[in-house]
C-alpha cells in the first residue's frame, strides 16, 4: 500500500498530480458509482461534472490534499445526496398537493385555426379581437386601455372581423360585430 503524503519521508519530495491527470483517472469510475446511486447516467455524469468543476476552481488547494479524487468523490456524494433530496421533496409536496387530473380534450380545429388566424393580425387588432369577444371588455375600456379612440377601436375590430372571415372561409356577415 502506498503511504500517504504525511507519511512520506521529508526527504523525499512528491510534485501533486495535476487536474488532468486526477480527472482522466478518477472520472469514469465516479460517473460509474453515481449512474448505479441514481439509475440515470445524465444526472451521473452532471454531477460528476460538476464535482470536478468545484475542484478545478479551487485546484491550488485541493491538488495538496493526502487523496484529491477523495476530496472530489465526497463533493460528488454531497452533490447527489442534495439532488436526491430535493427530487424527494418535491416528488412529496407534488403527492400532497395536486390530486391526479383527467386528461382533457385537446383545442378543437376550429379553435386552433382561428389561433392561427388571430396569429396574423396586426397586433392592435389581434389584442382588440382578444379583448373583446375573449374577454368581454366594451369598447370604450378597451380604448381607454390602449390610449386611443373608440372609433380607433371599432376600426380595428371591423379590420379584423373582415381579415379573419376571409382567412377563415367564413362570410362576412355571420361574423359577430361589435
């Protein structure tokens, strides 16, 4: 067994390893360890990662220590305890707090199309459309809102009635005005 630093000889003198040296002998066999600790490489190799980076900033000092991959392997279990704990608690607080949900039904075609078409108005007449048929604000709220005039208001929304039945094939006439 190789004796450590403080028991090496003052005689005889050890250069540290290198970052380099310590991460191309140590890197793969931690990543091991905390891939079979947490059953995904991703977060294994991430926390790997991010031991070695903890250590590389702070290289001066750790390079002196008796066993630097040790130092680093610690940080790693640290790492991966503190993950774990938290993917735990947040797991739990979910349980606790929201029940299961029914899946609901996706946008209708309809509703998606008339997205899309709302999607190409110019932006004034799109918040306009929103405003007022989504969100059953009158005309004059929705002028005081954006500092123009009600007739600026109904403007936009005859513009858009008229944009939008054209791109939805819909007449012009069976479009709600305002």
């Amino acid at each position: 067994m190789a004796a450590s630093r403080s028991e090496t000889p003052a005689a005889v003198h050890h250069d540290p390893p290198t970052f380099d040296e310590v991460y191309a002998a140590h890197y793969t066999g931690l990543t091991v360890q905390l891939y079979a600790y947490f059953g995904d490489r991703q977060e294994a190799q991430d926390v790997a990662q991010e031991a070695f980076c903890r250590a590389l900033a702070r290289w001066s000092t750790v390079a002196g220590y008796d066993d630097p991959a040790g130092w680093i392997r610690r940080i790693a279990w640290n790492l991966a305890v503190s993950r774990w704990r938290r993917a735990r608690t947040a797991l739990n607080f979910l349980r606790r707090e929201r029940p299961e949900e029914a899946l609901a039904d996706g946008p209708s075609g309809v509703w998606v199309a008339l997205v899309a078409a709302l999607g190409q108005l110019p932006a004034t007449q799109r918040r306009a459309m929103v405003l007022h048929y989504l969100g059953d604000q009158p005309i004059a709220e929705i002028a005081a809102r954006e500092g123009v005039a009600v007739g600026t208001v109904k403007s936009w929304l005859h513009r858009a009635r008229t944009t939008l039945a054209g791109q939805l094939g819909a007449d012009v006439e069976g479009v709600p005005h305002a």
